[in-house]
C-alpha cells in the first residue's frame, strides 16, 4: 500500500502540552516548517508566550482553551 502525504504547510497540527517538553519542541518545529499548528496546555500563560512566538516568527499558531474534564467521581 502507498500513501502519499500532504506536505507540512498544507497541514494542521493540533498539539497537546504545547507549553513545555516535546509539545513545544513539536510546535516550533512544526510551525517552522509551515504547518499550521493548534496549541493546547494547563498553563495558559506559557501557550500564549508559544502562539505570540511563532506568529512573530512567520508561523499561524492559534490557541484552544484547555477544558476542564471531570472525574468519574465527580459525576456520581
């Protein structure tokens, strides 16, 4: 089987932990190569240092705000 992929700038990349580690590192990259990239984090403070980062360096960066899921315990 051949799959033939589209190239990075006519991608979208959500990403998760975008704020710190491997999440960061994968935004930067990513956006630095053109793809679009949608960020998402706990820390809302750092992924807006992140988005205004790369939006200032050439990229498309948007941020999503992160959603409080409950626990199990708390639907009961």
């Amino acid at each position: 089987m051949h799959l033939k992929l589209k190239s990075l700038s006519n991608q979208v990349m959500v990403i998760t932990g975008a704020s710190s580690g491997i999440g960061l590192v994968t935004a930067r990259l990513a956006a630095t190569r053109g793809a679009r990239v949608v960020l998402n984090a706990r820390n809302e403070e750092a992924l807006q240092r992140v988005a205004s980062e790369i939006n200032t360096s050439g990229g498309e960066a948007r941020r999503r705000r992160r959603r409080r899921v409950r626990r199990r315990a708390e639907h009961r």
